[in-house]
C-alpha cells in the first residue's frame, strides 16, 4: 500500500484520468472528492463489497435454459 500526506484542496492522480481530492478535515473524518470518468464506477467499499456477495449470489443460483423456456412457455 502506498501512503501518501496531502492537506485540504491538494490531490494526487490515479493514471491519467482519476483525480482524487481532500475536501476537508475535520476531527477523525476526511472528505474526498473524486473525479473520474462516466464509465469509472465508484463505490464506498462496504457497497462494493455487497455488490460482488449479491453477484456471487445470483451467479450461483442461475436458472437453466429449460427452466426459463417453461416460464415462458417457449
């Protein structure tokens, strides 16, 4: 893990499109701003994470072709 020290309104750059910024400081909370592109999807971990356990949920409960065929009556 690389640990960087930047103070309000500094930033530092993932590639050459992210652009992550301290908003501000206050007590034990740190507010980031974060540019990026449309299509960079950006989550706060604990979201993501429950985002990949309900993926890996439905991955795992997938329906054949047989049973969808039945449903709807193909």
């Amino acid at each position: 893990m690389l640990a960087l020290s930047r103070k309000t309104n500094e930033s530092i750059m993932l590639g050459n499109d992210i652009e992550v910024t301290v908003l501000e400081i206050k007590g034990d909370q740190v507010k980031i701003g974060v540019t990026a592109p449309k299509s960079v999807a950006i989550f706060r971990k604990e979201i993501y994470l429950q985002i990949q356990e309900e993926n890996k949920k439905a991955a795992e409960n997938q329906v054949d072709r047989d049973t969808i065929e039945k449903l709807f009556k193909i």
